[in-house]
C-alpha cells in the first residue's frame, strides 16, 4: 500500500491484517520499482496524492515494468475523477476515498483474483 497520510496506512494495514493478508506499506514511491522487487506483491493499492513522482507516475512506472506490469493495482483517491485518474495511470481498480471497508476488501479480493489469473502466485 502506497499513500502518504500514515493514518490511511494504518487503517488499511489493519483491515487487510485481520483479513488475513500480509501487507507491505510506504509513505512515498520513491524507487517505486525497488519497493515493488522486494515487497513482491500480488496487488498494489496506490494513492493519487504521494510524494515524490505522485501515484499516475509511479503507477505508468509498474505497468512499464516486463516483472510486474501484471500486478493488479488498486487506485484509491479523493478525487472526485477518480476512474480517469485510474485509468490515466493504468491501474485495473478503483475505490473512492472515504472508502467504505467492505468494498474496499471486495475489491481487494477481486483483484488477488485477477493476480491468479494472470499467472502470479
């Protein structure tokens, strides 16, 4: 999970945790490719607003990547053009901040699906 505001983490990291999913976080996308080789992730949730390249770069950066550009990546955002901003970035998914947190396990779970079928592990 990449956002900046540490409380977004925290929330999310404990939703997932006691989903029972591991759960790797950043406040910044700085070497976003780095981050990504080591945490290996099956889905990525990527916030608009982080620093330093922001979450459309960072984003085009992972999906630009022959390793990784299958990784789902779930784009979470307050901005009210959300799927525009998501699709601009070449994430798969979307979920509005404030986020309601049974769609945002949905929605995780769709996409740890997607990461199966395009043959991750």
């Amino acid at each position: 999970m990449c956002d900046d505001e540490q409380d977004i983490l925290d929330i999310i990291e404990m939703i997932l945790s006691d989903g029972g999913w591991d759960v790797v976080t950043t406040q910044h996308v700085d070497d976003i490719i780095g981050q990504v080789e080591k945490a290996a992730p099956n889905v990525i949730l990527m916030d608009n607003w982080i620093p330093n390249s922001g979450g459309i770069v960072a984003t085009q950066t992972i999906k630009k990547h022959p390793d990784f550009k299958k990784i789902p990546v779930i784009y979470i955002t307050a901005n009210s053009d959300i799927q525009a901003l998501a699709n601009e970035a070449g994430a798969e998914f979307s979920v509005a901040k404030p986020f309601d947190l049974d769609l945002l396990e949905k929605v995780v779970g769709d996409a740890y699906k997607a990461s199966l079928s395009n043959g991750m592990k």
